[in-house]
C-alpha cells in the first residue's frame, strides 16, 4: 500500500458525514476527488503511488503476479459519458473514487480536527480540499486493479455546491404572511 497527499483538489459525492451504502450494502465513507489536469504535482503524485505499488511484492502478488493491473486509471472528465449530468464540473479535470469503512479525519484550513457538527456542516459537495489516501490493490469479484482508500480531508476553501438542491433563508419572502402575528400559527 502506497499513501499519497493530493494538491487542492473538489470533492464530488461526497459522504463524509455519514457512510453510504454501497451497491453491496455495506456502508462507507466516500467521495468522488476532482483533480485539475493543470495539476501536475497532484498527477505525479498518483504515478509514484502506483510505482510502489509495482514494486510491493504484496501488491503485485494481491494481483496474481500481473503488474499490468497496477496502473493509474485516472477517470477523464472531458470524455462526455463520464459526466453526462455536469460537464461544466468536469471539464479539463480527471477524478477517481474514494472510500473508507472509517470515518476520514478532517481538519480546517488551519489544520484544526473538525468535531461531527462541522464536518456535517462544513464538508459537503463542491467545497475544495486537500485529501489524504492510500493507494491499494485490489481482487475482489474477479476484478482487479488499483484502489483508493479514503483516510483524510483538510478543507481549503468553500466552493459552490455540486448537485441536489441548496436553500437558504433568502428563498422565503416575509411578504405571503401577510399580517399574521404569533398567536395565529399554530
């Protein structure tokens, strides 16, 4: 197993607040990590990970002595059947999946271990992050290949949220109340 340290870096997908079952049922922390393809410490960093992998007698013999399986499959975000739903998100950007049985650790910008409440409130779709994981290989099913262990968030910066629905407290207008007091509602 290899561990690498990504530069800043969006978070898509992402659950890490609380788990989400998987297609097995099983329940995990995860997040889909979005990489500028202007990146390219973050890039090299992926390419040393999988080149320990290939030298890790474990990790080659985990893919049955084919070190043809410890490659980097770095998903392309500009290909249109990869992100069909927002390819304005994705464009010019590579990303991968993560995921972790445990809870990541995540910390702020300062490098401040954030309690359940912040991450709850803090770490969501589309915020920008550094993120720490461990790079694997894999046989599982029949499928081999190279995995991504999801051990840790430090949030960088906010970001507009990807997907679903965001409201706030400017959405509702006081003017369809009309002159109702307290003592009206129920």
């Amino acid at each position: 197993m290899a561990k690498l340290t990504t530069g800043i870096v969006r978070l898509s997908y992402a659950n890490i607040a609380q788990p989400r079952k998987n297609d097995d049922g099983k329940a995990k922390y995860s997040s889909q990590i979005i990489i500028d393809k202007t990146d390219k410490k973050t890039i090299k960093a992926f390419e040393r990970a999988i080149e320990e992998l290939k030298a890790d007698p474990k990790a080659v013999a985990k893919v049955e002595g084919k070190a043809a399986y410890l490659k980097l499959n770095l998903r392309d975000g500009d290909t249109a059947e990869a992100v069909a739903d927002q390819p304005e998100t994705y464009a010019g950007k590579f990303f991968i999946n993560a995921n972790s049985d445990k809870q990541p650790i995540v910390f702020t910008r300062d490098k401040i271990k954030m309690d359940q409440f912040d991450i709850e409130e803090e770490i969501y779709s589309g915020v920008y992050a550094q993120v720490a994981l461990s790079v694997f290989a894999y046989n599982f099913n029949g499928k081999k290949g190279v995995g991504f262990g999801l051990n840790g968030v430090r949030k960088v910066k906010d970001g507009d949220r990807l997907g679903g629905v965001h409201v706030s407290a400017s959405d509702f207008g006081d003017d369809d109340l009309g002159d109702l007091d307290d003592d009206d509602l129920i």
